[in-house]
C-alpha cells in the first residue's frame, strides 16, 4: 500500500536519489550523496572531503549517544558567514561604494552558545557584530568577545534595566546602539542619560510603506507592532536634538520579515529607507549606519521562485541590490553613504544543523494480509471477495464502487447486529484491499481519476519517528514552514513507499504532512521499505534557524542530544561539544517538579504497602532505585530490537 512504482532497482542510482531529494536544487553545494549511500556532508562545497552523517551517528552511538540527535556543522557557519562578505565586497567594489560593510548577528535566530561563540570566532576580521532582542540575550552578548569595531544592537521593547544594561556595555568600550522602537524608550533614555557615565548611541527604526512577503510579512508595514511613522521619527530626533544628545543618533533601521521571498520587496523597501536616511542627513542628523534588517531568504524547497519555501533570488542579487540601491539615492540627495549593516540571522545558520531521527514502524491503517476462508460467509462478505479476487485494470473503478457499496452494507448489518466481529473484521480487509489493488492501477493511468486523489491521501503509510514536532521543528507545526527531508542512507536503493511521518507525542497534529517539490507542495515522501531487525534514520535538514529555541515540550519531550561534527585537514570526521538532552526529570523541572519529591512520593507509596505485606524481600529497594534510574534517562523512545541488530 501506498508504494510507487519506479522500475527496475538496479536502474536506480545515487544520483537518482539526488533527483528524488533535489539536493542539488537547495543544498547550497554543502550536501551530496556517497557511493555508498549514505547522506554526506561537504563543508568546503564539491571540492573538499565529506562527513557521511551515518558514520556520525555509529560513533555518537558508541559514546552512548542515540537518535533523536542534532548534528551542528560550524564549518557551515563559516561558509556562510564567508559567502555573505564576499557578496557585500564584491557589490561595493563593482559600485565602488566608499564605506564597509558590517555583519551583524540577531542572537534571536539561534541563541545556543556553540552557534553564537562559532559565528563570533570566524566573525571576528569581519567586524560581525551581534543583535539582542531582549535584557536577557543583551547580558550575554556583553559577556562575549568581539571585535572592536563591531556593533552591539539593541532592538526590542526595553525597560530601565535594559537601558542600564546598555549603557554598562558602552561603558566597557562596547560599540552599542540602543534602536528607538517606539516613543516612550526616548522618554526612558532621556531619563537615564544623567546618571549614565556613557550614553549609548541611539538608532531609529522606521515604519516604512514598503512591506516584505512570505510567512512573516506582518513584522512590516504600518501595522508592524515594532518601529516609528514618519511624523514619530521627525518628533523624537526633536526630542533627542533639544535634549542634547542629537549627536548620539548614529543608525537607522528597518525590517521587513524574516524570509523576504521577492527581491523586489527588498529593493523597494532598501530605496525607501535610504531616501529617508538622505532626507535626515540633509537636515543635519549625523547618522553614520543604515542597518538593512534580516530577510535574506533560504531556498528551502530549491524551487528559487517567491513562494513561501524559496526565494528568487541569490546572495549576490540580494547584496547588489541593497549597495547599488543606498548608493544611487546618496549621489542623488549628495550625501555621503552610509556604513551598511545587516542582521542575516537566518542565511548564516539555516544550512548548519541537521536533526536526525529513526523510525519505529509504520501504519497503515489497511491490513490487506489475512482473511478467514470459510467455505460458507455472508452473503456481503462472499460479495467483497469475490470483487477483491475479481478486480483488475479494466474493471478497476467499476469494482471499487461496488467494493464501496457492499463496504456500507456490511457496517449496516454489523449495526444491526446481524454480523459477528470476525465478519467485520474480514470485510474491512478485503474492501481495503481492493481499494490497494485498484489504487495501484489508478496509478498506473494516464490520467488519474478524480476520485481517486482522496483514496490515495487514505492510503498512504506513516512513518513513526522518535521525535516531537512541536520540540524539534516547531515552524512546521505552527507556519507549514517547508524543511528538506531525507533519509540519511540506503540512498543507493529505489523508495518504493509514499509516507507521512509522524512524531511520537500523542497529538495528531504531530504530523510532518508536507514536503518540498519542484513545483507543488508533496503531501508524502519516498521512503524505503523498512527492514526487520535494521534501523531506519531520516534527517531533518536546514533546521538551524530558530527551531533551536522555539521548541515546546509537549507530552514533556525535551531537548535532544546535540554534537558538533567537523572535517579535518586529513579528511577525518572529529566530534566536539557532545551535549545530553534533557532526561525526564528535567523536563519535569521545567514545570514545578522536583523529582527528590516526586521520589519521596512514590517511597511512601511503597512503605505502605511494604507495611501491609504486599511487596516480597528486597522488592521495595528495587522500586526505588529503579524508579530514580528511570527520572535520569531521555525522554524519547529507548533502544528497540530494530537498535540492537
């Protein structure tokens, strides 16, 4: 049930399953297939070594580590980070634009220390600078080294000890601009400045009329709940000018999403607000940075078009539009260029991580294997078999419909008490099975029938996997965020299974339903068939950007085991930065459970019944400890017979 048929396996190749999974189409040249099938990673593209991720996953399993895990990249973070400067240094020497160009890093996107400290290290000689969206993410961005010249943005709704935080960070020499999101932190900075021994610089965000596009094309526009009209711009420079401290305003700033799909939404909105900035540098604002905002897209679905999962557009557009934008409307106001910055949260860690998990088995909901023969059944049980034996590519429709017929009479007389369960059982098989064999024909049409797209949904596999949509991949769960899926080997043999995969949380939205395609939107993935005794691992691929952190713990599932996996110079794979995820009793934490109570609860159940006599010699000791064992380990699915093979 639910197979597609592609012809002889030995026609199929690895670069087959390239075509199926269209890596090429949206890895970015960082992901490719081994001659032994297994899923690889290439950190320095086509022309360096790989990592084979099911190599990874044996020795993160020898040290004691299973799936569920997270594998980071971070040679990715910096080919990233590379690729982002380049395209900014080659757009401002093709325009010759006289002032840099500084990254900047919204800690908002992936706040995990490995991902910020890595990000850091390969930023440092460009200036990559780091944004805090709030007092929390701003006290560890102050305790973190970064290069001089780098900036330290403070966006978000502030209080007074966010502010004070901000003015400590100036203070230690940090280059820190608070951003002005609405017109009561003016009050609150003009406030503190006195007993502030530095003021930090000031920016100013700005509500423009242009607005983003895709899923989060709400965070722009004027009813954006974050940045200043027009009026409110040119009222709080006032302010801040009368209250001596016009020359602390040094940035201008905008956001329009964070995966802008269009590249015109970008040139639109990047024009707008540099003949805002030009129009301010006019009347004397000495603002020295225009910060562009996020939005530099990832092509999920590698379809490079404006829908949702993709954008049209690559790195180097996207810089030469935002350089030769702000410098054409600089020379035609004639005032000087800015220091361009951008936040490219989601480019720079998108590509890094990649979650993988196993599958535990299969439904289908279509048990088509046994039926009892009794020589002499119901009249509308002897009626299915007789078109489930009967049905074939000429009749295939016809016999359906009479499947679907004699299936309601059968409910009725079970209803009425007029069939025994075995009955009811044996006739929900065969009318299963002659929708599987007439499926299969449908298939095999040049047309399909209309009334067969729905038999199709129905009969399609799931795939059980040991993970929890809403911890690991929440932006599915909440925006039909698209991420690539694909099994992390057996990339030799032909998927002959269309499956869902759905998560282990006993919610039925747990489910991912939805997978990338050239042109649509796939409801199912080609999967392999499951073999008993042998584990089946799929991945999850360009999860770095905010699953990390948005995660919830539904059904208490916690964070799952994480490692960093790199490529040496001699072509070898190194582990680093091995992390356990959380164990029951620490997802029990998180929600006002002390497990030393909860083990005192169950010690007291055990007393009692030890006191009545109900527990043998020794029993009651073995409960306990078992029980504490039991609070210490992962809270997903154990080792199964498929493991241990």
């Amino acid at each position: 049930m639910g197979k597609k048929k592609r012809g002889k396996t030995d026609r199929y190749t690895v670069e087959s399953s390239m075509s199926t999974y269209r890596i090429r189409s949206w890895g970015n040249g960082y992901f490719h297939i081994l001659p032994n099938g297994n899923l690889a990673v290439q950190p320095s593209g086509e022309a360096g070594g790989s990592i084979d991720v099911l190599e990874v996953l044996e020795k993160l399993k020898e040290e004691g580590y299973r799936t569920p895990v997270l594998l980071r990249f971070p040679q990715l973070l910096e080919a990233q980070l590379h690729s982002l400067v380049e395209a900014f240094s080659a757009a401002r020497r093709e325009f010759d634009y006289p002032e840099p160009y500084l990254p900047a890093f919204p800690v908002k996107v992936n706040q995990q220390s490995p991902v910020v400290q890595g990000l850091l290290n390969y930023g440092r000689k460009h200036g990559l600078g780091l944004e805090a969206g709030s007092g929390a993410e701003l006290l560890g961005a102050i305790g973190l080294d970064t290069s001089p010249e780098s900036l330290l943005i403070c966006n978000g709704y502030k209080d007074s000890d966010y502010l004070d935080s901000a003015a400590m960070a100036a203070r230690l020499g940090r280059n820190v601009i608070v951003v002005v999101e609405k017109p009561f932190e003016v009050d609150q900075i003009l406030d503190a400045a006195d007993r502030w021994s530095k003021v930090p610089g000031i920016g100013l965000r700005i509500k423009l009329q242009a607005r983003g596009s895709g899923l989060w094309e709400k965070s722009s526009g004027f009813t954006s709940k974050f940045g200043l009209t027009t009026l409110q711009l040119l009222q709080e420079i006032k302010r801040i000018g009368e209250a001596g401290l016009g020359e602390n305003i040094r940035l201008l700033h905008f956001h329009i999403g964070s995966q802008i799909t269009q590249i015109r939404k970008i040139k639109t909105a990047v024009r707008e607000a540099a003949r805002v900035y030009a129009k301010l540098r006019q009347a004397g604002v000495g603002i020295r940075y225009m910060d562009v905002g996020g939005g530099l897209g990832i092509d999920y679905d590698g379809s490079r078009t404006s829908a949702d999962g993709s954008v049209n557009y690559g790195i180097q557009e996207y810089a030469n539009d935002i350089v030769f934008g702000i410098r054409e409307v600089c020379e035609q106001e004639k005032v000087a260029c800015p220091i361009i910055v951008s936040e490219s949260g989601r480019m720079l860690t998108g590509y890094h991580s990649i979650l993988v998990t196993d599958v535990r088995g299969s439904l289908s909901g279509t048990d088509t294997e046994t039926v009892r023969l009794e020589q002499d059944p119901p009249k509308v049980i002897h009626d299915l078999r007789e078109t489930e034996q009967g049905i074939n590519i000429k009749n295939y429709r016809e016999y359906y419909h009479d499947g679907l017929e004699y299936r309601d009479q059968m409910y009725s007389l079970f209803d009425h008490g007029m069939l025994d369960l075995e009955d009811k059982a044996d006739g929900e098989t065969l009318f299963w099975s002659i929708a599987d064999k007439a499926m299969a024909y449908a298939r095999r049409a040049r047309f399909m029938p209309e009334e067969f797209a729905d038999l199709e949904t129905r009969l399609r596999r799931k795939y059980i996997c040991n993970l929890s949509v809403f911890q690991s991949l929440p932006d599915h769960f909440a925006l039909d965020q698209l991420f690539p899926v694909v099994p992390v080997h057996r990339l030799d043999e032909e998927p002959t299974v269309q499956a869902s995969l759905v998560d282990i949380t006993c919610d039925s939205d747990g489910e991912v339903d939805k997978f990338i395609d050239l042109r649509e939107i796939k409801d199912s993935l080609e999967v392999h068939e499951l073999v008993p005794g042998k584990p089946y691992y799929i991945g999850f691929l360009l999860v770095g950007a905010y699953q990390d952190t948005m995660g919830c713990h539904h059904n208490l599932f916690g964070r799952v085991h994480e490692a960093e996996v790199l490529l040496d110079e001699d072509g070898t794979t190194q582990l680093r930065n091995q992390r356990r995820g959380h164990a029951a009793r620490d997802t029990l934490r998180i929600f006002g459970h002390d497990d030393e109570e909860l083990a005192a609860g169950v010690e007291r159940v055990v007393s009692a019944m030890e006191g009545r006599g109900d527990l043998g010699g020794g029993e009651r000791e073995r409960i306990l400890a078992d029980y504490r064992q039991r609070l210490g380990r992962y809270t997903y699915l154990g080792e199964s017979v498929r493991d241990r093979s």
